[in-house]
C-alpha cells in the first residue's frame, strides 16, 4: 500500500502540472484570439479600400479610366470630299477619327494665310458610343473656338441639297455683328450627323451662302457597306444647283422668327 505521506507529496505535484497545461491553453487561446481580430481588421481595411477603389471612376470623369475613347484612324481612307470651285480653292485639311463601339467622324478644316480656322465640315457617322440625351451642339461652340461656357442660339434655316439645315450663333450677337456660323444637319436613317462652323464672308448672307454652298459641294467617296448613306447622297445630288459664294443662299426663316422642332 502507498503510505499517506507519498499521496501527500505526489498530489500538489499534479495540481502544477495541470494549473501550467491550463495557463498555456488560455495563452493560445488568447493569441489564437487576437491573430483572429487583427486579420479580421486588415481584410476590412482591404474590404474599404476596394470599394473606395470601385468609385473613383465615377469621381473622375463621365467615362471609366482606361476606357478607350476616340482616336485618330490613320490608316482609314477618306469617304467625303468637297468639290473645288476652281483651282485657287486651298485644300482642306482631312482628318479621320473612330471609336471602339462604331463611331466615325470625317472632319474637314480650313484655315487662313495665318493658320487660323475659318471653317469646318464634320460628318458624323454614329455608333453604340452615341448619346442621344445629349445636345447635338454641346460641343460646336468649342469647335468653333469660342469658350467653354459660351451659348448657341438658333439663327435659322437654309435650303441645301440636304434639305433644311439649322443655323447657329452665339446667343446674344447683335444682327449685323460678324460672328461665325455653325450649322447641323441630322438624319435619322442612316444615323448620320452633319456639323460645322464657317467665318467665311463679309456679311451675314455672305455666310449662310458660304454654308450652303460647302453643304452642296460635298460628295461621297466611298460608302463602305452602307448602302444607306449611298443611297442619301444619291437622293441628295438629284437636289443639286449651282455654287455662287457671292449670292445669297435659300433663305427659310428669318433668325428671329426660327422654330426648330423635331428631325432637322
């Protein structure tokens, strides 16, 4: 038999084993416990910083970054031309640009002996990119190189071999004043925007002349596979007349008294 006196000694022997097993679970449990929190945190922080992430593009701009927008198109060949007068006539400056979701712009520019821009000619064939809920003339007042915060007021129609085209200057220019014109033609089918600004002429009627007679000079090159667009160019030309920059154009409505409403 085990005598009292080894009982007595093995038994608080015991009790110091057990009480270290159980301050050494507690300290895992507790060091289990704070890895547990701290990772916790960092995966929040990386959660936040994620979703902060995912806004910035809303905060930037209209479009998010590294989205592809418009780009030259070097390689395109051009599908517009407007006829010469005669052999004096400079030649436009011939400029393509495409856009990843279909858009092309065709943009013609004219400048003076001094390099400015005195006129424009854009044609517009849209794609998935375009914005209806957008103005058409948002961006003709930039274009025409007036500022961003400058305003255009309807200046009336004329006739071209298009059919009505909307006229435009900036709002409040005086009648008589020489500002620049810009103008905008749209068509529905094929969807097909034609835009642009003249500073060519003396005189107001000069013009509305200079525009109608660049609008009645433009020809189709090349239609691609838009039998569409052929197929208005061709309506068009049957409307064709003479050019005389120096006579005044078909004049519709007065700029006072221009109603522009649906289709133009």
């Amino acid at each position: 038999m085990q005598s009292p006196e080894a009982s007595t000694a093995v038994s608080p022997t015991r009790t110091t084993i057990q009480l270290a097993l159980l301050a050494f679970a507690d300290e895992v449990v507790g060091t289990l416990a704070r890895l547990f929190a701290y990772v916790g945190t960092l995966a929040l922080f990386a959660i936040l910083a994620l979703a902060a992430l995912g806004q910035l593009p809303d905060l930037r701009g209209d479009a998010p970054a590294g989205k592809p927008g418009w780009s030259v198109a070097d390689r395109s060949h051009p599908a517009f031309a407007v006829s010469r007068r005669d052999s004096s006539d400079k030649t436009a400056s011939y400029t393509i640009l495409r856009h990843p979701e279909g858009g092309r712009r065709d943009v013609l520019r004219w400048t003076d002996d001094a390099g400015r821009p005195v006129a424009e000619l854009e044609i517009y064939r849209e794609g998935t990119e375009f914005d209806v809920t957008r103005p058409a003339t948002s961006d003709l007042a930039a274009r025409m190189g007036l500022g961003a915060a400058t305003t255009l007021e309807q200046a009336g129609l004329i006739d071209t071999k298009f059919g009505p085209v909307a006229l435009f200057r900036p709002t409040g220019t005086m009648e008589g004043a020489q500002a620049c014109l810009g103008y905008l033609k749209r068509s529905e089918e094929p969807a097909l925007q034609i835009s642009g600004f003249s500073c060519q002429g003396d005189s107001l009627p000069a013009r509305r002349a200079a525009i109608a007679c660049t609008l009645n000079r433009l020809t189709l090159l090349a239609s691609g596979n838009e039998p569409r667009l052929a197929e208005l160019f061709a309506h068009a030309e049957l409307k064709r007349r003479g050019c005389d920059p120096a006579g005044p154009a078909d004049w519709l409505l007065g700029a006072a008294n221009a109603q522009l409403r649906g289709a133009l």
